[in-house]
C-alpha cells in the first residue's frame, strides 16, 4: 500500500532542493564579451548587462529575458503533455 504521507515528504523535500537550486543559479554569473558586445546573465538564464559598443540597451535585454520566460514556458508545457513533472516522476498520470 501507497503511504501518500510519505509521497508527501518526499515532493517537499523536491521542492525544497529546486528552491535552494534556483536560489544558487540566480547567485552565478557568466560574463561575455564578443565582437563589441558585453553580456551578463544569471545561472538562471536572466540578462543582468546588455551593452554594445560600451552603450547600454535596456529595452532589448528585457525582450530578451521575455522571450526566454516564454520559450521557458513552451517547453514546460511539453513536458508536462510528455507525462513529465512530478507526476510522471511519482508513477502517476497514466
């Protein structure tokens, strides 16, 4: 027999370890400079700097930071029509 308590535990336990995941992703920082071009973004894939030839564009990092949000929200859509999510990864779903 299935103890959902257990189950339970156990997605709070997931939760909390993607929380503490996303929270050190926000903290890291890659920095690029190519061609003319500076760019800095979050270890969860947010622009912070977008300059080119040393001026700063503001408006195209965040176009850029909303098409990734919704490329971000495309693929999870995917995946969860995949059987993917929590679901999936609990034997539920199907």
């Amino acid at each position: 027999m299935i103890n959902p308590f257990k189950q339970i535990g156990e997605i709070k336990k997931m939760r909390d370890q993607a929380m503490q995941i996303q929270k050190q992703l926000q903290a890291e920082q890659v920095d690029i400079e190519k061609n003319g071009v500076h760019i800095v973004i979050s270890g969860d894939q947010k622009i912070r700097v977008l300059e080119s030839n040393g001026r700063s564009d503001n408006d195209i990092a965040e176009a850029v930071n909303e098409a990734i949000k919704k490329s971000q929200e495309v693929a999870a859509k995917k995946l969860a029509q995949m059987g993917g999510g929590l679901s999936g990864l609990l034997g539920g779903g199907q």
